[in-house]
C-alpha cells in the first residue's frame, strides 16, 4: 500500500485534520476486506492453507473482533473506534466455510525506494519535503511537489522567489506568508503536523489489518513528555508497532539570503538549552522524561 497522502492531496485533505483519518480508516477497510475476500475465493479454487482449522479465521475471529480479545486481555485500556460500513458478517462465514488461502494478508511496509520508482508517496508517509535534492549514481536534481506546483501556479504565486523560498525553508510552508492558509494546512510537511494525527490515522487502519503496519513518528522538538504521551496514545489505540522516531536535526548549516545588495546572514538553529531541574508539583515537568 503506498500513496495515501497523493490521495490526500487530491481531495484537499490535510494529513493531520478528521477528514484523513475518517479516509485512512475507510480505505483500508475496503482494502482489507477485499483482500480476505480473494484469499476465500483463492482458497475455493486451490484450497486453503495447511494450518487453517484451528486458527483465528476458522473460528470467524476477523481482525475487527481481535480488538475484544485485546480489550480483556488488557482489561480496558483500548479506545479504539470501531465502526464498520461493508458486510463483515457475510465474509466471516464465508471464510469458515471456504476456508483462506493465506495465512497472513495484509501489512503496510515502508515503501520508499519503489514509491519513487513509480512516482507515488512512499507508503502512509506524510509528505517529508515539498521541495529537496534526490542523489543517484546520475547526479543530483531538485524534486519538487507536483500538487503544490500546481496549486501554486493557479494562484499565481509559482516564481522565482516562491522557488527561492521553498528552498530556503526547506520545503516547509509554515513561514511562507504568500500561500494561503488553506494550502499551508494541505501541503504541511511531516514536521510541521502534530504527530498525534499520524497514531489516530493509523489506529483506523489497525482494526482491520492482520498483521501491522510501518509507522513512522515523526517530532520537530525535542520533549520527553510529548514522547511520552505520543507512544502511550500509539497503545491505547491498538497499535501493534510502531517504526521510526525520525526529528529534526539540533543544528542546521547557517544560511545567506542576498538582499539589496547585501549578505544577510541567518543564524543556526542550534540554542542554548538551560539545565532542567525537577519540579514534583508540576505535571508539565519533563526533567525525567
């Protein structure tokens, strides 16, 4: 599975907003469903996998009723939602009847390399970049995002500067006043979203999928507690895993802007950070963390 933020984009969806998530659990529920479907069917022609009687399937516990086996195994600590819109009920008989073909059918693994083969976003990924530098054995060349390009060209805001800009930040969009607040929040970058949308969106997939899912958390700042909290929501909504915790770097190269003439320069990211001391009577407090 790859390209959930391109479909994004073409809805004007921002990743991080209700709408996303009420897609990424509608999608793969039609993802899901039709790939049990086909391993009955497969099953029906070729027969069902050696070890099926016995397992979870062949009792007619599909991945949506693993999440009561967890609830009481957990005794609570699972908010998950659970709503449903196809006929699970007809499959899950027709699956202890026929049988599957596949022991396992679904896992959304991270797909990087072949998304950039075939020009899609790589996997569930929120977009990294909308504008940076791709190295191969041919060179190096500036990749941009085609939807952004062509949101910006309608609002005549694609010129020089907008390039210098976007190159300048990164790619980020958060500080380009010019763009429109609506396109800011569509085209916000990994970094600029609260990750907590990334665990919500994926918690929607998790319900249906049988196996897991490369997830990815990805944090501007640095906070212990914001780590804290986003991992604990991560299990109370169900997640088998996640992958990598990607942040910013602590420092940036210094940067020049040429401005009327003149070399402005712009200071590193790199701060001084003030020791930390422990405070009990404030939650806040992340000296511990």
């Amino acid at each position: 599975m790859m390209g959930f933020q391109d479909c994004l984009h073409e809805m004007k969806i921002p990743y991080g907003s209700d709408e996303a998530v009420a897609f990424a659990d509608e999608s793969t529920e039609a993802v899901c469903y039709y790939a049990y479907l086909s391993s009955t069917n497969l099953a029906e022609e070729r027969g069902r996998y050696s070890t099926f009687d016995g397992s979870l399937w062949s009792k007619g516990i599909l991945p949506i009723d693993s999440i009561e086996l967890l609830e009481k195994e957990r005794g609570g600590y699972l908010e998950v939602d659970r709503k449903k819109s196809l006929d699970w009920d007809q499959l899950r008989a027709r699956i202890q009847s026929v049988g599957m073909r596949n022991s396992n059918c679904v896992a959304i693994a991270p797909t990087a390399t072949i998304a950039n083969i075939i020009g899609v976003s790589a996997s569930i990924e929120p977009t990294y970049q909308n504008l940076y530098v791709k190295s191969n054995l041919s060179g190096e060349f500036t990749v941009t995002n085609g939807y952004l390009v062509n949101d910006l060209k309608k609002y005549g805001l694609w010129d020089d500067v907008m390039i210098s800009d976007l190159k300048y930040f990164d790619g980020a969009l958060s500080k380009i006043d010019r763009i429109p607040a609506e396109l800011r929040s569509v085209y916000a970058t990994a970094f600029e979203m609260d990750p907590v949308w990334l665990v919500e969106c994926a918690s929607r997939r998790q319900k249906w999928i049988d196996q897991a899912q490369s997830l990815n958390i990805y944090m501007a700042g640095v906070s212990g507690k914001k780590l804290d909290d986003i991992y604990k929501l991560a299990w109370h909504r169900g997640l088998k895993t996640t992958y990598y915790l990607r942040t910013m770097g602590a420092t940036s190269a210094e940067k020049s802007t040429v401005a009327a003439g003149q070399l402005n320069a712009v200071s590193s990211s790199m701060e001084s950070v003030e020791p930390k001391f422990c405070v009990i009577d404030d939650p806040e407090c992340e000296a511990c963390q």
